[in-house]
C-alpha cells in the first residue's frame, strides 16, 4: 500500500488555494478518516469499488444495506464527509464488499476558505481507500 499526498489545486479562476484551505482540509480529511459508518469495513462516499469486470467506479451514496457507485460525478468534501453530486448506479449488497490494501487518488472539491459562494472550489486530490465486489 503506497502513501499518497493530499494536493491542493485551482479548480474555479482565480480561487488558488493557500494555507488556510490547507489547514481546513487537513482537518476535512482527518474527520473523513475517522468517519466509518461505525464499521471501517464499509466504504465511504468517495473510495472506489472495483466492480466485477474489473472497472473502477466510486461509493457515490452509502446505505445501510449497500453502496451506490458512480462513474462520475462530482465529489465535495465538507467537515468530515463526503457528497456527491451525480448519477447513481443500482446498490451493490455491503456481504459483497471486501476492503483491499490498495489506496487510490481520488478527486474531490471544497469551498475556498469554506465560505458557500458560486465560483469558490478549490481541488482536492487525496487517497481513498479501495473495495473489490466479490461473488
């Protein structure tokens, strides 16, 4: 399992993040790392699912019984949780999930300085854990 840096970058013009969208980031993250649906056997909204043909598609909505995945969409990052905004697959039943070691890069966004405004996302790229679909 590889560590994979959580990167800032310029998604809306002319937002550049800075030190304090660091810091609240930092501490976005920490909280989602900590936010496991009681169980950290469950994906969260944003890992990925490696689906039975072998494609990758991400947890887009998380239920009690099963996980909703995407291939898109657009994944947003706010006090410890994670949302998407986008089509949703059917749910994969959660007996069917396994966690791997695997970390992959995901794409998420959050408002400058976390002030609610339209033209305000910064880009976030951070490691999100990885599931596998098993029979």
């Amino acid at each position: 399992m590889s560590w994979i840096p959580t990167t800032l970058y310029q998604k809306d013009y002319p937002v550049q993040p800075d030190d304090y969208d660091k810091g609240m980031v930092d501490t976005f993250i920490k909280e989602w790392n900590n936010h496991f649906h009681n169980d950290p056997s469950i994906p969260r909204v944003g890992d990925f699912i490696i689906m039975p043909d072998g494609s990758y598609e991400r947890a887009a909505h998380v239920w009690p019984e099963g996980v909703q995945t995407s291939t898109g969409g657009s994944f947003a990052l706010d006090n410890g949780y994670a949302s998407m905004s986008g089509c949703l697959n059917p749910s994969v039943p959660i007996e069917k999930l396994i966690q791997t070691d695997e970390k992959k890069e995901g794409n998420f966004w959050a408002f400058h300085h976390n002030m609610w405004m339209a033209s305000n996302a910064i880009g976030i790229k951070t490691a999100c854990r990885v599931f596998k679909v098993v029979p």
